[in-house]
C-alpha cells in the first residue's frame, strides 16, 4: 500500500484489468482522481462524457467513467461510500484566491496533478474536471453547489477497475471546506 502525504498528489501507471483501490485512511478526506490513455494524452478523462453517459450525477458501484473520445476508462467495483463529486474542477491557486483569499495561496490538486504528470511528459492545460473521490456535493433544489464535509470514514475505501492502460494522477486534497478544513492521507494500492 502507498500513501500520498497531505495536500500533495502523485502519478502511475494502471494497466487495463488492473485495479485501484483508493483508501481514506483516517475518515473525510477527498482524493482527486484524473487519467490519461497512456498511449494518446489527448485522450483523458471527461466529467461531462461520464455525467452523460451514467445519466446521473451520482456515482458508486457499477457507474462508469468515460474519456473525452467516449470509451470506457474505469468501472467502480466496490465503493464503501458512494457519494462523490465530478461537476467541480481540483483546486487550484486561483481557486485558493477566490474562496479562501486571506490564506496564502498552495499549489492545490490542480498544481500536485500537474507536477505528478509532467513526469509522463503531460501538460498542465490538459488537466481537466478531477473525479473527487469521497468529496460530498449537495445541489438544492434551485442548482446551487454546497461542499459538505465527506462521509468517508476511517478505512473507507472505493475501488477503480481499469478498462484501458493508463497514467493516473491522485491526490490527497489540499482544500479546506472539501476536507474538513483537516488535511489528512490518502492511501492507494494496484491490485
């Protein structure tokens, strides 16, 4: 099992039929989740593919998670929480700005994908919508997002089937109303 230290994120490669298992080890922290076909980096996970396609902006065991060319990247197997979010982009130091600006801005998943994937040779401006694993989203009644903090809990864990090989960025979010305001591991293994 390896573990992603607090407010930083990593990249690796997933093999088709591989499987990850994203684990929150001490309860209400969300991991950003994004890929690329390891082949084609033009070829990488789409929010909007996958709301479209799950018809539904819920997602847990049996939903699927599509590229922006429209094939099947992952199948959720096993997920002990199934509440997620995949409509809000990772955060970034403009976010940091925006929502938190008397705190000094941190590189935030967006900056952690970024440095993770350049070691593939990917560029930032690909990184697209993350899927916010565990990150718990309320949408009223008139459309307005609420962050709430996660209902992951100690040991919870959701597990990512690869449908295609793969490089995968993960972070332990660095954002303080996903989380909590409490900045936790995430752990992953390759099963």
């Amino acid at each position: 099992m390896d573990k992603i230290a607090p407010r930083s994120g990593t990249a690796f490669e997933l093999k088709a039929g591989q499987k990850l298992k994203v684990i929150d080890p001490e309860g209400e922290q969300v991991a950003d989740l994004y890929a690329f076909n390891s082949s084609n980096h033009n070829e990488y996970l789409s929010s909007g593919r996958s709301l479209d396609y799950n018809e539904s902006v819920n997602f847990g065991k049996g939903s699927k998670l599509y590229s922006n060319d429209s094939h099947e990247m992952f199948e959720i197997v096993e997920d002990t929480v199934e509440d997620h979010d995949f409509l809000l982009t990772p955060c970034s130091k403009a976010t940091f700005r925006h929502f938190y600006p008397d705190e000094e801005p941190v590189p935030g998943c967006h900056g952690n994908l970024a440095k993770a994937f350049s070691a593939y040779g990917i560029p930032e401006h690909l990184i697209n919508t993350t899927f916010n694993t565990f990150m718990n989203v309320a949408i009223d009644e008139k459309g307005k997002l609420s962050v709430l903090p996660p209902k992951s809990k100690a040991g919870d864990y959701t597990v990512f089937e690869a449908k295609m090989d793969m490089i995968v960025g993960l972070t332990a979010c660095s954002a303080g109303e996903s989380n909590n305001f409490s900045y936790k591991p995430i752990c992953y293994e390759i099963l």
